[in-house]
C-alpha cells in the first residue's frame, strides 16, 4: 500500500483524499444525524408514554382508595355495628331485620362507585348481601381459597383477577378482602369487595390514547386481570424481564423480547400489593419516522461521490497553481534575486509556505544589514545607557531636596546628600568603560537609592542580597539595576506613602553556570492585561530604563544567552529576574555573539 501511495502524483493523493474524506464526511453526518434523530425520538416516546402511565396509575390508585374508603364508611354505619353485636353474641335471630337494615347501605356504596361489582359480609352468624344478588349457596367463603389467602397473610389483602363464585353471573372481578371485626376481637368476619375488571380496564383505555402492551402485575408477574388482559402485555411474565423493573415508583427501559426491541413504560400503585402498570412500544415502530433519514443519508453519499470525482480535477489544479507559482521564485532567488516576494490573497497553507518564504528572505537581508549596523547600535545604547543617569526628574527632586534641608539646617543629610550625588556621579561615568564590576554596580544603585530614601522619606526600604562574595568581582554592563529599581520607585510606590520595601538579590543558577540577579518589590503590581504588551516586546518607558532596553543591552553584551523574565500581581507587587553569563574579566568593547563568540 505504501509503494502504491509513492507512486502516486501529488494530483493524484488529493484526488483520492477528496473522494475518501468526502465519503467518510457525509456518512459521519448521516449516521450521526440518523443516531441523535433516533435517541430523540425514542426519548420523546418514552417519556410521552411515561407521563400516560403515571396518569393511569395515578386514577386507577384513586379508583382503588374511593373504594377502600367506601368499606370503611360501611363499617361505621349503625347497622353494621348491630350486625357486629349480634355476632359478638353469637345471635342469629335477627339476621333478616340485620340484613334488611344494611340493604339502603350497600345500594349507596354501589350508586356511589359503580366500579363495585358487589359485596358480601361474611360472619359466623351468616352472609350479608345486597339482596337484588343471586348467591350461590353452595359455595363457602369459609371453604374458599381467598379465606385461606387471608388466614395466611393475617391483614387485608387484594385479591388478582378471578371468576366471582360467591354470586351468579361469573364475572371477572379483583377482590378486596378487609377484616370486619373492626374494634372487636371477633373472629372470622370479612367484608369481600369484588370489582369489575371490566371497568377498570376500560378506565386504563380511557387514559392511554393508544394502547399497545399495557398490562397490570403483581410481585410474582402474574396479571391482576387474570385471564382478561387488554393485550399482549402478558410476555413481561418472564423472569429475566421482570429483573428490570426497579424499585423505584416509576420508569422505563428498554428490552429485548422474541427478537425485538421494545420500550417499557412503568409505574407502580399505592393500592393492591406491589401491583405495577407497564406499558411496551415497539421500538422499530417508533423508529419508522427517522427511516428515511438512513435512506436520504445514503443516496447523498452516492451524490456527492459522483460531484467529487468531476469536480476534484479543476479543484486540484487551482490548488496547486501557488505551489508552481513558489518554485519559480525560488528559482530566482538561486541567482541572488532576494527581491522577489510570494503575493497571494490566500491564507491556506501554500500561501503560508509563501509568507515564510519571504519571512526567509527579509530575515537573510536583515542578518546582512546587521552585521553593519551592530557596532553603531551598540554605541547608541551606550548614550542612552550614559543619559539615563542624568534623568532630569530625578536630578530637580534630588537638588530641591538638598535646598530644602539646606534651609531647614539638616547639614548631616546635605553631606550625606551631595556625597552620594558625587559618588553615583562617578560610579556611573566609570572613566568611559561600559562593563564594570558587580561591586561598582551595587555601590552605584545604594547611592542612588539612599538619595531617593531622602526625597521620599519614608516611602520604602531596601535590602541587598548577595549569595557568594565572589560574585561581586564578576563583571556587568553599568547601569543594568539603576533603570529596574527606578521604575520601582516612581511607578511601584506611585500610590502609597510609607511600608515599600525593594529587594535585590545576586546569585548562581541552578547549575551554577549564570548570574541570577532580581529585583522585587511588594509595589501596586500589574494584571495580566497590563503585563501581556511587556512581553516578549515591552516598550520604553519615559521613566528611567524600561525592560525592553535592558533586555536589547544584555542581548548586546551577551548574545541569546542573557534573558529577562518579568513577573507581576494586581496588588502584590513585581519581581524582575535577569540571567547572564559570568564573566571575572571586564570585557573591553565589543559584544558576544549569537552564537557566543566576541566581535569586536
């Protein structure tokens, strides 16, 4: 594959990267726009359907407690408490006043809830009915499976969808059998609420506009509407389905039932014991309305690799146009035409190979004109290195503070004054040389700022650090701390009036092969929108020295080796950091190299 690749024309790889990159583009958007249009849809399908079934739930809960609530109104009525003495009493002579009396009772609960489909109250001393009921005779409750249902679980219990036995008619009923005996310690009375299945099932309908796969469970899977179940929901009975209902009241998932995909819908009911309502869709069902999402998606990607393969001959020969257009400029430049320059209204990559060739070619001339320029722009930053000390603010604040203590009679501080005036003077001319010792330095800055103490009196302190005495007969460009520690002074401490503190610190590298000098104080600092135009670049200040100057001065003397590094905080001050080479030797006049040579 690779040999084939080589051989190929340049023409030829963009012509086949088109056509691939095209093909795998639509078909990434295809599919993914066919997934997200999916997972849409199925979400707005589970969660419409969600919200159907907890209404549903929410009713049939309803339905349920009307009813329970129905039971325990009966079970307050008078007559139902005479019913109760007599069993206490174990009287049965009044069972047919009893029965008639409780006849106006239960034809209310049935108007009231037509939901009920009868009800029978079961004592030793005989049944209670609504009398317009046939009850079959034969058939006991204390015989039943339902008495011993309730005999097992000892408390109140519903009871899954059965055929009524207690009256003619064999209706599907659900059957909710409560303990009679109320507050009296009576046993063996029940009161069996059998309701229509029917018409549950058709409240369900009523809210789930399209019934699919509702059904209605209990713990076990097994259909609370027995035998009479809407549809086909019954195919949740299997075990491994069941392990995805949770525990939570309501959910969905979805699940794979006889090679098909489907989502469920689930909401579990307060009433009845653990019963859960769920609901299936099936999923290629669902999906039917993003199929012709895969199908758009696929007769694009067989457009588009047709329009690529008539289009990719021109659209490669205007790519490669720029690329003809460089060689030939090179090939002038091969005979010393560094004129010549690469135009394009472009900016892709060609265009950007052109820009730096020319960057190439300006850099080729600049390096020419350079080595001209070099001794004549060390001798400027050498004046501009000698004008610094004559600041004229600096001098108009010094002398006006000498006048002003001269008045005042402080004789100590004018000598002390002048004497350091004289001294920085001296320092700073150092008989013409532009390298001078460490030692010279630190003594010309300590003049400097002793005088600046005396005109801002007590604005700020300073301390001088030095690791190793031996570093102080190293030698250094003058003038190198007296621009830093000025900047500190007038634009540092410009808004407060006492507690700055300037801090200068020589000393080794890690690797003890430079010179590390700082400058830090705890001045107004700057954010990093401030800082950003100070590097790598920063621009001159009118005050003194500013890092540019310093940094074009150590690059000077030093080459690339020398570095300035600049670090600042809003509110917490500045620290300079310089590196430079060591050097025990004062160097006469000339610099280093970028390469680290002398010229002279």
């Amino acid at each position: 594959m690779n040999r084939l690749l080589h051989r190929l024309s340049f023409k030829q790889r963009i012509w086949y990267s088109f056509v691939t990159l095209m093909t795998m583009a639509i078909a990434a958007t295809g599919w993914i726009s066919y997934t997200i249009s999916s997972r849409v849809v199925e979400q707005n399908a589970l969660q419409l359907r969600q919200d159907t079934i907890n209404k549903s739930a929410q009713v049939l809960d309803e339905k349920l407690k009307k009813i329970v609530l129905s039971i325990l109104s009966l079970k307050m009525s008078d007559a139902y408490q005479a019913i109760l003495r007599d069993v206490s009493s174990n009287d049965s002579r009044r069972y047919y006043a009893r029965l008639t009396a409780l006849q106006p009772i239960l034809a209310q609960l049935k108007f009231n809830d037509n939901f009920i489909q009868s009800i029978l109250l079961v004592t030793p001393i005989g049944d209670f009915y609504p009398t317009n009921y046939m009850r079959h005779s034969e058939y006991s409750f204390y015989e039943s499976d339902i008495y011993r249902q309730i005999q097992a679980s000892n408390r109140d219990i519903w009871v899954t969808g059965h055929e009524d036995r207690l009256f003619y008619g064999n209706d599907q009923v659900i059957s909710l059998v409560l303990d009679g005996s109320g507050s009296s310690p009576l046993d063996n009375v029940y009161i069996v609420v059998n309701i229509k299945v029917k018409d549950l099932l058709n409240l369900i309908v009523s809210e789930i506009s399209r019934p699919t796969g509702f059904s209605l469970i209990d713990d076990r899977g097994n259909s609370v509407f027995g035998s009479a179940s809407y549809t086909s929901g019954s195919t949740g009975n299997s075990s491994d389905f069941l392990t995805q209902f949770t525990a939570d009241k309501k959910g969905n998932f979805v699940s794979e039932l006889n090679r098909d995909e489907y989502l469920v819908n689930y909401a579990r009911l307060e009433m009845g014991k653990n019963w859960l309502l769920y609901d299936m869709q099936s999923k290629r069902e669902v999906l039917k309305q993003v199929e012709w999402i895969k199908w758009t998606t696929l007769f694009l990607i067989l457009g588009s690799m047709f329009l690529v393969l008539l289009t990719s001959n021109v659209i490669t020969k205007l790519l490669l146009r720029p690329l003809g257009r460089l060689q030939k400029l090179m090939a002038r430049v091969e005979n010393n035409d560094l004129n010549v320059r690469f135009h394009s209204k472009y900016k892709d990559e060609v265009s950007q190979v052109g820009m730096r060739f020319n960057f190439m070619l300006d850099e080729i001339k600049k390096l020419i004109k350079e080595v001209k320029d070099r001794e004549e722009e060390k001798r400027r930053a050498e004046i501009k290195a000698l004008s610094a000390q004559m600041e004229p603010h600096f001098l108009y604040n010094t002398l006006n503070t000498i006048y002003c203590k001269s008045i005042l009679g402080n004789n100590d501080d004018v000598n002390e004054m002048i004497l350091a005036l004289s001294s920085m003077f001296q320092l700073g001319l150092s008989q013409g040389r532009d390298i001078v010792r460490i030692e010279d330095e630190l003594s010309h800055v300590r003049y400097y700022l002793m005088l600046q103490q005396q005109c801002y009196e007590g604005r700020f302190e300073f301390r001088i650090d030095v690791e190793d005495e031996t570093i102080l007969s190293y030698s250094i460009p003058k003038l190198t701390l007296q621009p830093l520690v000025e900047n500190t002074i007038l634009h540092g401490f410009r808004d407060i009036e006492e507690g700055g503190f300037i801090l200068i610190e020589l000393g080794h590298s890690s690797d003890r092969d430079m010179l590390r000098i700082a400058v830090e104080d705890n001045g107004v600092g700057m954010d990093s929108e401030r800082q950003r135009p100070l590097l790598p670049e920063p621009p001159m200040s009118h005050k003194g020295y500013a890092l540019r100057n310093i940094k074009d001065r150590l690059r000077l003397y030093y080459g690339q080796v020398a570095s300035v590094q600049f670090v600042s905080k809003q509110g917490q001050g500045c620290r300079v950091e310089l590196m430079i080479s060591m050097h025990k030797e004062e160097m006469t006049d000339g610099y280093i190299g970028p390469d680290g040579t002398r010229a002279v």
